[in-house]
C-alpha cells in the first residue's frame, strides 16, 4: 500500500507526505518534532498517491477542500 498523509506538528503547522510504510514514517518524524497523524489516504498503487500528494502540496484548492473536511 502507499499512504499521503498529514501531520499537524505542535506549532500548528501541517506536513503532507507519501510513503509505503506509514507507521515507520510517522515513527520517524515524531523522533525529529511533536506531531501527531490527523489523516491519511491509501492507494493500492504509486502513482496516483504521488500525484495525490503533489496536488495537495501545490495546488492550494486541493488542500484547501480537505482541510474544510478534516479540520472543524
């Protein structure tokens, strides 16, 4: 499985990634700063979690629409 996922660190700030391991990338950055997993999306293959993530990195609406979703 590949994962995009978001990160709200503790300064209130967001990260969005991709990875094939989410609890070792998740493991990794909690080690470098405090943060803690608030979404994620799985995709059977690559690319379509890599083009994912790039529209949510990018493209402002992407982000903008899921962010009205998960953050209340």
């Amino acid at each position: 499985m590949h994962y995009v996922y978001v990160l709200k660190r503790k300064d209130d700030e967001y990260y969005i990634g991709y990875t094939s391991d989410l609890i070792r990338r998740v493991t990794e950055h909690k080690k470098e700063y405090p943060c803690k997993l608030i979404y994620y999306e799985a995709y059977i293959f690559e690319k379509p979690a890599r083009d994912r993530e790039r529209k949510l990195k990018y493209y402002g609406s992407a982000w903008r629409a899921l962010r009205k979703r998960i953050i209340a």
